[in-house]
DNA sequence: GGTCCATATCATTCCTCGCTGATATGTTGT
DNA sequence: ACAACATATCAGCGAGGAATGATATGGACC
C-alpha cells in the first residue's frame, strides 16, 4: 500500500495505471469489439456489421484501444484490418470469465453503483 | 458474436455482465480497497487509514464490491472486517499487471477517452 | 482526375457515477 | 441506560465519457 502513494512525481500511480487499463474494458462496445477481434482480425465495416454499432462509434472505440496498446492495425488495400495486439488480452477475458462463474449472480444484483450501460439495440 | 444479442431475454448479456465486472475494478478507489485487502483482512477504519479516502467513501466502495460478491465481510467484536472473496480477483490483478508490463505505455498515452478520476491526496 | 468506398474526426447531448457533508444505525463497555 | 466509537445511509453536486449526426480525409479503381 505504499505504492498508493508512490509516483506521485509521475502523476499516474500504479493504481491509477490498472484503474486506466481496467477503464478499457470496462465498456459494453469495446468488450464487443475486442470480442469479434479475438476469433480473427476484421476490418472496420466487418465489425461494424458484426457488432450492430455505428460506424463513428466503432472508430472511436477503435482509436481509444489502439492508442491504448489493445490492439493493432495494418492496412490491407482499402480496408485497414484490426487485431489483438496480444494474447495476454485473450488470456485476462477468459480469467474474467473465470471470475464471473463464480461471482455472476452478485455482479448482477449490484444496482448501487455499476449499474453500466446497455449495449444499443 | 452471437451472444452479443444473446440473453437480451434475461436482459443481461454475456458481454454487459464482463463489462459490469469490469467496472467493478475500473476505479482507483476500489482498486486501492482491494489492493489493501489482498495483503491481509481489514476492519473499515483500517483501510480509511491506509486509502487515505474517506470514511463515507469507502463504506459505499465497500457496499458495492460486497453486492458484486468481490470481498466478503465478518464481524469481529464491534469491527466489521472484510476480506477478498476468492483468490481469482487477485489471480485477476496479477493478470492485469502482466498485461500493463506490454502496454503501459499506450494505456498512458491514450488521452482521448479513459481519461479516469485520479486518487484523492 | 474524378468517383466511390472505407475510415476518421468533430461538436453536442445525455447519462452515469464518484465524492462530499451531514446524519442515522448499531455495538461495546461502564 | 449512556457515552463513545465503528459503520452505514442519503441528497446533491460536479465531471467524464459514450453515442449520435454530420462531415472530413484518404486510398483504390475506372
């Protein structure tokens, strides 16, 4: 707990660094997004069909996980194909999924806080 | 990506349920609170004293990761002392951590959305 | 070069959530 | 029963960010 107030000088502790990351996937679209990513890299318009979300919504999503590290791009003619930057990420939703067995019910009934948005439509 | 519209019966799909989780650690207060409790069991005042966060702060934090089933709570003469609910959560946090030694840079690069709340003090 | 398609950007709106301050509940010891 | 401490609850404020609609960029093919 000494690292709660450490790297106070950099601005962003450790706790703030994990807080950020877990910000990442802390969101209905981007959870959709990186989900159809893990089974094979897509192009734009192919997530967007797949994901039912529009396409100034995918983009931006896009950009935040790209810039966040998530995941990687390469252009393929027209079409810029995305992909998971790393199996880690695969590996962290299935420990999620993991987690979730055993605490799904309690997750659900928590309607204090983290009450979240729905995924549209 | 069928479970994307799966479940939209129970009103609950497997997506918004991760994405739920998720949020249950995508903040610097509850990850301070479990971060502390991942070192030993603590009474309330204790992780007041050791978060630097406020008493009313942390009372509702702690609600929130007790509905979500995250720690667990016993009472213990007039103090009430809680705990993590099983070692998957910091099985979790580690993950998080291995994941942050790829991206860390990325994830504090990205400006444009994850912003996020800093720490108190 | 011009058109089409794929993708990115911008401004605005709305909603969720975290923090605070005051207060309520509850438990222990005398 | 009362006093003191530990914890929980509540109303209100303020900020961050997600979605939308319109628009801009940029490569590919004729």
């Amino acid at each position: 707990m000494d690292q709660i107030i450490a790297d106070r000088n950099t601005g962003t502790s450790t706790i703030e660094r994990r807080a950020k990351l877990f910000r990442g996937f802390a969101d209905p679209s981007r959870l959709a997004i990186l989900g159809a990513l893990c089974e094979a890299p897509l192009a734009v318009h192919e997530i967007v069909t797949r994901t039912e979300l529009s396409q100034p919504n995918v983009s931006n999503h896009l950009r935040c996980l790209l810039d966040c590290g998530l995941v990687a791009s390469d252009r393929d003619g027209r079409f810029i194909r995305y992909r998971i930057s790393s199996p880690r990420i695969t590996a962290l939703l299935n420990d999620v999924d993991a987690l979730l067995d055993v605490v799904a019910e309690g997750v659900e009934a928590c309607e204090n806080y983290c009450e979240g948005k729905m995924l549209k439509t």
